[in-house]
C-alpha cells in the first residue's frame, strides 16, 4: 500500500510541474480559437490550469510528507 502511495505522489509531484510550467512556456492552447476570445476567458483558462497544477503539487507534496512519518 504503501509503494503505490509513493508513486501517487511523485506522479502528482511531475504532474503539477509540468502543468505549472506549461502555459509560462507558452506550450498550452496554442490554437486560434484560444487567441479569438476575450482576454478574461484566456487569463481564467491559466488560471484554472495553474490554479489546478498547484493543487496536484501541494497534494503530492503533502501525501509524501506524510508517508515519511508514518
């Protein structure tokens, strides 16, 4: 139980770096669609993405910590 715990957090870990990375590099919605809405609706799906990214990080972080001291 405790092995496949470990791997949830260090995927949640990769995935919240990734998606945090993600849009600063500029590698996310990059399709003209995106760039035709308002400036709200680009500024909220960023948000959302890094908003999203931060919370896997924090989780996994959190969820490892804890395997440490069990």
């Amino acid at each position: 139980m405790n092995k496949a715990l470990r791997i949830t957090a260090i995927y949640m870990i990769i995935a919240g770096i990734i998606g945090g990375v993600w849009p600063i590099l500029n590698l996310g919605q990059n399709h003209p669609e995106f760039y035709s809405q308002s400036f709200a609706y680009q500024l909220g799906s960023y948000a959302r993405e890094l908003g999203i990214s931060l919370a896997f990080l924090i989780s996994g972080i959190g969820l490892l910590l804890s395997l440490i001291h069990i």
